[in-house]
C-alpha cells in the first residue's frame, strides 16, 4: 500500500475542509447558484491546493458528484440531471460505493419521472452490480450493496 505524504495529506484536508463550508453555506441555495459556487471552489482548489494528476482527477469527480446528488435532490429537470450524470460517467467512479450511488440515484429520479426511459438507469444498475460480484464473497461490502441494491430495484421495478 502506498503511503501519502505529508503535503498530499495536508491538501486533501484543506479540499475536505472548503467542501464542507460549502455544504454548509449552500443548504438553503438553488441549484444553479450551488452548481456556481462548486465550479468556483472547483477552480479556486484546481489552480491553488491540487497538485498532482490524480488529486486534480479526484477533486473534479467528487465536484461532479455532489452536483449530481444536489441535482438529484433539487428534483432537476432531465436536461440539468442528465448534464451531471454524464459529467460523472465521462469521469468515472472513485470507487463501487460512488458507483453504487450513482446508479440508484438514477434509478430514483427515473421512478420520479416515469416520462424518462429507465432502461440507462436499468443498465447501470446491472454494471454496478457486475463490480460488486467481483469482490470476494466473504466482503462485508460486497454483500451489504448487493443487498441493498436489489432492495432499490424492487423499489423502483428495475
């Protein structure tokens, strides 16, 4: 296992600390003001604390995931929604948890909005299910998103 350095672990708490003031001073703020206010703290971390590729990588897939789920949680219309979604996926997934997120977030808003097709949201659900059987059977997490994950497809008839 790699071990961070010192100054990679001072950067990553100075990203977690200006995330979290963000979640606070943005509860009460619309989707586009938020979305504007992420992309200047975006920005403002890009060009003065990340340094390295995968920092920078890693910084704009959490950004594209908070939008995402703010999007979810605002109830954006498709074009807004789907904006965020393919940020994420054109991105990729820091990990199967963000995966996992991602795709019953899609799968919810498409319960929400029965005019969508389901069958993208349907799609990654199966792929993120794929991630997750490859974990090794005795995996606590494996097993508790498998679990949860089938519960979120009968919830939403995916």
């Amino acid at each position: 296992m790699n071990r961070l350095s010192k100054a990679s672990v001072r950067r990553a708490m100075e990203v977690a600390r200006a995330f979290d003031q963000l979640i606070l001073a943005t509860q009460a703020d619309s989707f586009e003001v938020l979305e504007s206010r992420y992309k200047a703290l975006e920005r403002h971390l890009l060009h003065s604390v990340v340094k390295t590729d995968f920092e920078r990588k890693e910084l704009r897939r959490r950004i594209a995931e908070r939008l995402f789920t703010e999007a979810f949680g605002h109830d954006c219309p498709w074009p807004v929604f789907g904006r965020t979604l393919r940020r994420i996926q054109r991105l990729g997934y820091s990990n199967v948890e963000r995966r996992y997120h991602v795709a019953c977030l899609y799968a919810m808003w498409c319960e929400h909005h029965p005019e969508h097709d389901p069958r993208e949201a349907r799609r990654m659900l199966d792929d993120t299910e794929r991630h997750l059987l490859r974990f090794p059977r005795s995996s606590p997490l494996r097993q508790g998103l498998l679990e949860a994950l089938a519960a979120k497809r009968r919830q939403t008839g995916l």
